[in-house]
C-alpha cells in the first residue's frame, strides 16, 4: 500500500512545501499555504488523471486547422461573451456571488442546448433533482434531451458520463465534487485542483463542452488554487447585486474569442433576459442640469458603451477629506485630483470627494480619466454639463490629454443615441472620419478641456 504525503501547498500559486510558510516564495503572498494530504501516485492513474494516452509528437507544419465548431445557446448576449457560441470541448468556468443567477443561467442554457445540439448531463451537487425541477418549471425549461442527477462523488459522476455521453456537461458547482481517493474534504485545494483535472481530460478526450461553476470568496475571487483559472478555457464572472435586477457577465480569459467582453442580463420572474441596448439601459434615469455628472464613453471588449460619471464634492468636516470611489479604480481617481490641483489650481485637499460610475459597471479603461476629471470639476465649481456632451480621454501627469483607441467607434455610438457633441483628445483628431451627426471637439490639455466642457469655449 502507498503511503500518504502531507504536503502544504500555496491556494495562489499551487506552490509545494513539505513545511509550513508564512509567506509564498513563488507568489510572495502571506497565509495561503494550506495542509493537503497527497494522493498516491495509483490513485491518479485509477481515475484516469493526467496527460492524455493518445497523445503523440507531430510536426506543427502536418498540423491540420479546422475552423471549431460553435454551437449557438439562444441567448445572444452569452455567445457574445463566449465569442461566438461554445466551443466542441472547451471548459468553461463561471464564478458569481451566491444568489447572482449562476445556476438559473445554466438552466436556461441547457433548455436551448438539449433541444438544438445534443445531450445534456446536469451534475449538481448542492440542489436535490426535485429542487432543479422545480426550478425547470419556473423558467419553462422544455426538457428535452436534459439529464440531472445529484452527486458529489467524482467517480461516479465519470461514470455517469461514460454511460449517458453528453454532448454537454454542466457541473454545479466543483467545490462540492470530491475524489474519494484523496482523503483532504471536498473544496480544498488538491480536491478542486483534481477534479477539475479529471472533467478537462473528460472534456478534450470527448469532446464534450463543459460548463463548472466556481464558489468565490468574499474578495470576489474564485475559491481554491489559482491554477484553475490557468486550467480552463474560458473564465467568466457573473457582477452586479443580487437585490438588484441587472447581471452583467463578464470575461476575464477567452481562448476562443474576445478577452474582457460583457454580456448584460436583467433577473425577471422567468429567469434572465438579455438587454440589447445597454447604454440606453445605463444611461437611463440620469437627471439633466445637476453639477457632478457627464457621460463617457467606454469600450468593454468589442462594445462601445455609455456610462454616467457622477462625483460629489462637498466641504470636509474633518481634519482629513475623505476619498471614495465606486465602479472606478481609487488610486486612479486620487491621481487624477492631484492632477487638477497642480495644473488647473483647484484646492482640493479640504474637499470630500465621492465618484460613482452609475449602473454598476465597472470601468478600467484610461479613456476613462477626461471624464473623471470633469464630473470633479463641475461638482467643484456647481456647474453642470450640457447632457448632450459625451467626454472621452486619457490624463497624464503633466495634465495632457492623449489620445485613445477606437475612435470612430465611440463616436458613432454617440451619434446613434442623439448626443450632437464628443469631446476627444486632440492627438485622436487624426484620420478620423467627421460624423455629419454630431459635432467632434479635439482638447490638447486639462485646462483647455474644461473650458470647452465648463465654459462653452467654441470648438476648434
């Protein structure tokens, strides 16, 4: 019989130690190793786990490419984050708050999957298959060509898919699966690492598309060793707040499409529906003639997309301003005030400051700060901006406005929801076609921004 190893292994990085460390010497981070017991070296081969048995060295110019087959889940606003549709033997993990629409999600696609393309396998190990029913009639799920079944033993489930050989697979969630073999409990680091292990030889072998949703914690990470991540094709995170209607479906790693893509739902009584004009839908609500707010245009993916900025400036009471941000990186936005305090003279430092992208989306794009900076402005100064501007740019710390990417693709999306007036960067002037439709105003610094957006200076 083999003997056990205790090991202690990194749930970062999936570093190895046969001692406990305070601090990670691969990924330098403190508290993450954590005791596993490692399996025997014959447990891995019962199972199936490891390097595929048919593989072979081949030349790469023998290499024959084929376009992959996509198959199209009925909801358009998925197959865009997916780019395109699912992927023959692609795996797919999808990490959300509990409650976010995870599940009901996967539902709804496996209703469209099992009529169009072929089997379904459901693998839940948290809901009973009554509960999943249940659930089915409620979002009128057909049924046709779906199989649910309700376990946690990861051989077993192996099993199961031997026999049924689904053309999808659904596993929900892979914190629950565990390997009996292993004897650490189910959601540890050598359980999910394994498992996930297991479902991804499945799934290549197979060719089975396979959908594994993630716990995450409570920084809004998934769970377990961030070589999961690393494992999957695709990463997609579910955003937004339960008590809230809106979802927004986010990709973070794509091998088969566009990185950073969104998908936005809205949670209705029947499950999710997808919005198909999401600045109109961000945009929506926004109060015209008040100081603080402006709207810019962001590029999420390949989408462009009005969102409101607002910020709030008021007079502190305290000894020290108090700095908060919502939906936009804080650093940045600190960043940002010392640039208007230094280039365009604004005091700032005795003045609580609150910036807020409406909606919750979250933005991280440079192009973002022009618009910061003047929903700052005009809270300061309690001067409100025209709502037909849009403003768009990058701020150096010299107070420069650069210039961004995709233009012409922000501007038409302008253009199509009635804003007459874009607010560029000066350098992004350049090659563009003019827009007959709306009115394009290239800036060179903070300073000159502002005026044209604050003051009414004429375009150049």
């Amino acid at each position: 019989m083999a003997k056990v190893k205790r090991v202690f292994i990194c749930q970062e990085c999936g570093y190895e130690s046969p001692k406990w460390m305070g601090k990670c010497p691969s990924c330098e981070q403190w508290n993450t190793m954590v005791e596993e017991i490692q399996k025997p070296e014959s447990a891995q081969r019962n199972i199936g786990i490891g390097s595929f048995s048919t593989s072979h060295p081949q030349s790469i110019n023998n290499i024959s490419i084929e376009n992959e087959e996509r198959y199209k889940t009925g909801i358009d606003e998925l197959d865009r984050v997916l780019g395109g549709g699912i992927v023959k033997g692609s795996l797919i993990l999808i990490g959300g708050d509990p409650g976010i629409g995870k599940s009901t999600l996967l539902l709804q696609i496996c209703n469209i999957l099992g009529q169009r393309h072929g089997t379904v396998l459901y693998v839940s190990g948290e809901e009973s298959t009554k509960q999943i029913k249940i659930r089915a009639n409620r979002l009128d799920v057909d049924g046709r060509g779906i199989y649910i079944i309700s376990e946690t033993n990861l051989e077993t489930i192996l099993e199961h898919i031997r026999s049924v050989q689904p053309a999808f697979l659904i596993i929900d969630s892979i914190q629950t699966i565990f390997n009996s073999q292993l004897s650490s409990a189910p959601g540890s680091v050598s359980q999910v690492r394994e498992c996930t292990a297991a479902f991804m030889n499945v799934a290549k072998t197979n060719d089975i598309a396979t959908f594994v949703v993630g716990h995450v914690t409570k920084e809004g990470s998934i769970a377990g060793p961030r070589v999961l991540e690393h494992m999957v094709d695709t990463v997609l995170y579910f955003e937004g707040e339960r008590h809230h209607t809106y979802r927004i479906l986010r990709s973070v790693k794509n091998r088969f499409g566009s990185t950073n893509e969104i998908g936005l739902f809205e949670m209705r009584d029947r499950g999710l529906v997808e919005v198909q004009n999401p600045s109109e839908l961000m945009l929506s609500g926004r109060t015209n003639g008040v100081s603080g707010s402006v709207v810019l245009c962001s590029i999420e993916g390949t989408r462009p997309m009005l969102v409101e900025i607002q910020a709030l400036v008021s007079t502190t009471a305290f000894g020290m301003a108090r700095r908060m941000s919502t939906g936009i990186d804080y650093n940045r936005v600190v960043l940002l005030m010392a640039v208007l305090e230094k280039k365009v003279g604004m005091q700032l430092y005795n003045q609580d400051t609150y910036v807020n992208v409406a909606g919750g989306l979250k933005i991280d794009e440079p192009a973002a700060d022009l618009a910061v900076i003047a929903a700052i402005a005009s809270s300061f100064r309690n001067i409100a901006i025209p709502p037909n501007i849009v403003v768009m740019g990058e701020v150096g710390l010299t107070g420069e406005v650069r210039g961004i990417s995709q233009v012409e693709k922000r501007i038409s999306e302008c253009a199509k929801l009635g804003f007459d007036t874009c607010v560029i960067p000066g350098d992004s002037l350049k090659g563009i076609k003019q827009n007959k439709n709306i009115n394009i105003v290239g800036v060179d610094n903070v300073s000159e921004a502002l005026n044209v957006i604050l003051g009414g200076t004429s375009p150049r």
